[in-house]
C-alpha cells in the first residue's frame, strides 16, 4: 500500500511538472518548486482520506472485548501507526526528493552494457 501512494504522488509531482513545462512555465528554480507544491497539493486531500478510511476501519477492532481480540489489536495497532506514518512520510518526503533529482545532474556516465 505504502508503495503504492508513493508511486501515486511521484505521478502527480511528474504530471505537474511536464503540464508547466508544456506550458513554458518552468524557467526557473521557482517555477520548478511551485510546480511540486501544486503536484503535492493536488494529491493530499486523497491521501487523506484514504488514510483516514484505513484507520477508521480499524478503530473498532482495537475496541473489541471479545474472543481473540487480543491477538487482533496487536495486529490493527501497527497498521494505524503504519498507515499515518507511511502517507505522512511520502507526503514530506516525495516532494523534496523530486526537486532534489530534477536540480542535480548525475555525477558519472551509466556504464555501458556488457554484450
């Protein structure tokens, strides 16, 4: 799942880029990160949801009293913590990494393939 939003809000950050670029609006390092914050933007209303139907689906299992529930909050307890943390994090994360790869040039040549 964490994988997933990941890959979701990189799309997101991509598509707001290419459409500034399209639109020769991506002049400057400015350009750049105002086209990240309207990707990153566009994407947090439904990681927040999403994180928010998770958790709340599991709400009640950490409530329950009866037969085996002990062994179903252990369970339910690191998923709540999982989901805040993992779409927090791509949320924080995501965004600076793609302003820090679309502003740095590779410092070696790939090697070429063996034939």
């Amino acid at each position: 799942m964490a994988a997933e939003t990941g890959v979701i809000m990189i799309i997101f950050l991509d598509e707001a880029c290419a459409r500034r670029q399209r639109e020769n609006r991506l002049q400057s390092l400015d350009d750049l990160r105002e086209a990240i914050i309207e990707g990153a933007a566009l994407r947090v209303r439904p990681k927040i949801m999403t994180a928010s139907a998770i958790m709340l689906g599991l709400l009640p299992i950490m409530w329950s009293q009866g037969t085996g529930a002990d062994v179903m909050k252990r369970i339910a307890a690191p998923m709540i913590g999982g989901i805040g943390d993992g779409h927090g994090g791509h949320a924080a994360v995501s965004p600076r990494l793609v302003f820090y790869l679309e502003t740095t040039e590779p410092t070696h040549s790939p090697r070429p393939l063996a034939n």
